[in-house]
C-alpha cells in the first residue's frame, strides 16, 4: 500500500503522541514507552493511504524531525494542557523543523490530556493556587494552556509561514483539545484532518504535482503496518 497523505505527529516529550495514535488505531489508552526516532501508521481512509508519523519529543531526536516532517500534508502540533511550557516549546523548538513540510501543508494544534483538568467552577475556586485539586478521589490539575492561547499560536504560525489569515483554515477549526485515556475527540481529530488534506492532494494532483509519499526514503525494508524506521 503505497500512501499519498502524510500527517506527522510533533510535540515534546511526554504530550500523548504516542498515546493519541493508539487511541485511535488501537481504540484504547495503553502503556507507552518514550518513543525513539518515530514510527508510522498506515490508514486506508476511502481511496487514500494515509501514513500518520508518530515522532520522538525528546530533545535527543530533535536532528530527525525534519526529516519525518519532510512532504507532509499535515502536521499535528501537539501539547499537554497541565503544561504551558509544552505549547511554548512548540514555537520555540518544533515550528522550524516544519519548514521541510509542502507548502501548503495544513497545521493543527492539539491540547491533550484534557481529562485531568476541571474547567468548571472548581478552578476558579482554587484560584491562586497551583497544587492539584483533590475532586471525587481524582487529582484535578490547573489547566495551563486555554484554547485561546493555541488560537493565538495558530496565527503565528500562520505569520511565520507567511499567509494570510483570510486564505488560510481558521484558526478556531484547527485547535483540538483531546484525551488519549478517555477518547475525547480523537476521532474528530485524525478524521477531521484527513478531510481537510484529501481536497488539497486532489488539487495538487490535478495540477499535476507528486501524488506519493516515497517511504522507503526512510525506511530501509522493513514494512509492516505499524513499524518503527530507525
Ligand atoms: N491523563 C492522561 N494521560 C495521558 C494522556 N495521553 C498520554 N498520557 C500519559 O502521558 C505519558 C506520555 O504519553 P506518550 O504518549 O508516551 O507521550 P509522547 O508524546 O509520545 O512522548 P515521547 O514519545 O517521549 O515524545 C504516558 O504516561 C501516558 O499514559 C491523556 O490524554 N490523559
Ligand atoms: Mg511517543
């Protein structure tokens, strides 16, 4: 199965990269270890393979995320909200290494691990104070990251990349926040995108441009389903 959209999954260590994948191929929250290099997954979604590339978020693998974010159709910036420096290191650390990605790549930013926060009044209760919040014998966490921040740091994204705001996918539509544990929003996630991308590929096809993903550009073989490539 040869793919022609490439969805890439960035974001720090320890954000639910891995996790968010599984959720949605594995349709459960399993164990994870602390990726190495990346992986990918195949997805046959009506006619198209998708390949969603799963990354390392550990400072050690920086080097490599270029080269999984070369010709991507999509880039899924992700973040934890209980942990603002994870959207900052967004900016700071992954946005460049995009700069290999199509030029008409789309960008999502996805807050995750929504289900240990408390929005609700809890919070504005326990203002001032950062310790979690003890509730029905489960720790709340503050929520560090509100959706407007990402919103925010979608329009830079878009400044950085040079377009125009009026041209581009709003910014509303493009920040997700999700939990791998309990499924939140994960399918609309992945599938949102996969609608969003498939027009673009047919456009770019048309116009006769690349239609595929070359993976053995990373992959030296071995092919399975779900497989590790380095
Ligand atoms: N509560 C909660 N925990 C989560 C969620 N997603 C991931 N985790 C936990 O967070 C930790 C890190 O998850 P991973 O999916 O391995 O994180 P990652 O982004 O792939 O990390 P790297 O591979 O090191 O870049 C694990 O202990 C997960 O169980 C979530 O939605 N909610
Ligand atoms: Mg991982």
């Amino acid at each position: 199965m040869k793919p022609d959209v490439k969805l890439v999954l960035l974001g720090d260590m320890n954000v639910g990269k891995t996790s968010l994948l599984h959720r949605y191929t594995e349709r459960k929250f399993t164990d994870t270890i602390s990726t190495i290099g990346g992986a990918f997954f195949l997805k046959q979604w009506g006619p198209h393979n998708i390949s969603i590339w799963d990354t390392a978020g550990r400072e050690q693998f920086h080097g490599l995320g270029s080269m999984y974010c070369r010709g991507a159709d999509a880039v899924i910036l992700t973040y934890d909200v209980t942990n603002w420096q994870s959207l900052a290191e967004l900016e700071d650390r992954f946005l460049a290494v995009t700069d290999t990605a199509k030029p008409d790549c789309i960008f999502a930013i996805v807050g995750n691990k929504a289900d240990l926060t408390d929005d609700c009044a809890l919070f504005k209760e326990a203002e001032g104070d950062e310790s979690p919040v003890q509730t029905m014998g489960s720790p709340r966490l503050r929520k560090q990251v509100h959706t407007e921040d990402a919103i925010a740091l979608y329009k830079r994204i878009l400044k950085y990349k040079m377009l125009e705001e009026k041209d581009s996918l709003p910014a509303e539509k493009m920040c997700f926040e999700t939990s791998a544990k309990t499924g939140y929003n994960v399918d609309t996630l992945f599938e949102t995108l996969f609608d969003m991308v498939v027009p673009v590929i047919l456009k770019n096809r048309n116009e006769g441009f690349s239609q595929t993903v070359d993976l053995t550009e990373y992959n030296d073989g071995k092919r399975t389903r779900s497989g590790c490539c380095v």
